[in-house]
C-alpha cells in the first residue's frame, strides 16, 4: 500500500542552502529509519537497487513555494529559524511503511533531528488528503486500480521537481512515453502484487507540452531535468482495460515519481484530474 507521508517541520536554527541538497535529506531519511530499526537503515543505505521510498525536496510556506504545481528544489539562501517546513516521504510497500509505524506512533515533537548544523522538530505528519496539501495521501493498489478510468483518455501529468530518465550510459530529459510510463510500470509490478504484462504504450501521444529544463548543481554533480507539465492522449483502439491501467499508472506517480534520483527529490509527478 503505498503512503505519501508530509512531515511538519520546524527548524530551531538556520539551515545553510548547502545541507538542503537531496544528499543531505537521504541522510535524514536513513536516520529516521535508524531511529526505530537500524538494520533497516543499514540496507536501505547500502542498497543500490530501486527502492521502495521517494523523498521530495524541503519546501518552506515562502510565495515561492506556492507558484502552481512546481516545488522548491534548490535553496540559495539559509532557511531561517522558526520558518515551518514541510517534507514529503513516500513509502511504496506495507512492509516498509510498518517497520516504521513506531516511528511515526511516538513522534516526539521535542526531539530534535539533525539537518547539517540546525537541530529540527517533526511537529506533525499528514499522511490523508488535504485541500492545501495535495501531496499528502494513501491509497491501497487495489484501490488505485479499481477507482482507475476506464474512459478518461487524456492523461495530464505535471512534473514538479527536475526529472530525468537512464537511456544506457547517459541521461535524457525528453519524457518520451516509453521513459515515463516504463518507469511507472516497472515499480507498480515490483510493489503492487498487481502485475501489468501488456499495458497499450504504443497508444500514448502526447498533445500538448509545456516544460523547461533546469539545472541542478552541487558540489559533487549536475543534475539536468524538466518541469513543466505535459499531457498524453491514448488513441486507436485501446480497450478499457488499458485505458484503465494506464490511468491507474498515472495515479500512482504521485507515491512513485519518475525517471532518477526519486530517492534525493527528483521526478515528483502529480496526474491533474
């Protein structure tokens, strides 16, 4: 069942732009993990395979947190202290989601995490829809197939972190529609139980387009991705059954992303109904 958890965050000091990279958040993350379960900390860090959580970047209430669907992704100035913070996790199987339900039971709001230098408080976690909080939410994959269109054939998917895909060696930011539903397709077969054999790619066209590139640099790389949304029409002969498998990988992106680097911030995508 996958939960797309947002942390309430309160920082008690600033926090320098250089700790607000996806680097740093990932460390949080293991932490948290480690708190209740550290050999769950420990795989989960030492894993190089596709993982089974998303992490978004930190997003402060600031007008620029609010310019339609695109999150903040990169911090040229310090956080200050006392700003609230949120922070979306995503937890794509139950197994993960329960060997953390300790953590999430006895939350200490006056326990402090570490984010570089400033100590921060978890002040509440939203894990149900909320109208000014769409990427909070819960959704068995029963639930997100059967309540799925089997009509809708326009899918509008908005890209709200700078999002790429793997071609072999290399990187491409072209959303084509093998990159982005292949994508999708390969973590809903790894997690759902609900295993997709012939979903219809070659029906999907995208109608209208409008992305940007952007460029994310750190000390260590450069991270190139889209924002911006797209939307895909499904045409020919697609029978309902596809229609509806498409539509109910579109839903999912919301807990899964797309493309790379989902587990440092990258490849947020929301599927506008």
């Amino acid at each position: 069942m996958p939960h797309s958890l947002v942390l309430n965050l309160l920082p008690q000091s600033p926090i320098p732009p250089q700790y607000l990279t996806g680097r740093h958040l990932h460390a949080l993350f293991l932490t948290l993990v480690s708190s209740v379960d550290k050999t769950l900390g420990d795989r989960l860090h030492d894993s190089n395979a596709d993982k089974a959580f998303t992490l978004s970047p930190l997003q402060t209430n600031s007008p620029l947190s609010k310019r339609g669907s695109q999150l903040q992704y990169s911090h040229q100035q310090p956080i200050p202290a006392g700003s609230p913070c949120w922070w979306r996790i995503s937890l794509l199987d139950d197994t993960l989601f329960s060997q953390l339900t300790q953590l999430w039971l006895n939350l200490n709001p006056n326990h402090p995490w570490h984010l570089g230098p400033a100590d921060l408080y978890i002040t509440s976690i939203q894990g149900t829809p909320q109208s000014i909080q769409p990427w909070a939410n819960a959704s068995s994959y029963t639930q997100l197939y059967e309540q799925a269109s089997d009509r809708e054939t326009t899918i509008r998917l908005t890209f709200s972190t700078p999002t790429a895909f793997r071609q072999g060696k290399f990187d491409t930011t072209l959303p084509t529609r093998e990159c982005v539903f292949n994508s999708l397709l390969a973590r809903w077969n790894k997690y759902s139980g609900i295993e997709f054999f012939d979903i219809a790619i070659e029906s999907i066209f995208p109608s209208f387009i409008n992305i940007h590139t952007e460029i994310l640099a750190d000390s260590r790389s450069k991270f190139i991705g889209i924002l911006g949304e797209i939307n895909y029409r499904l045409l020919g002969e697609v029978e309902p059954i596809q229609i509806k498998q498409i539509n109910a990988l579109s839903d999912f992106a919301l807990y899964a992303g797309v493309g790379r680097k989902t587990t440092m911030g990258m490849g947020m995508t929301r599927h506008l109904n």
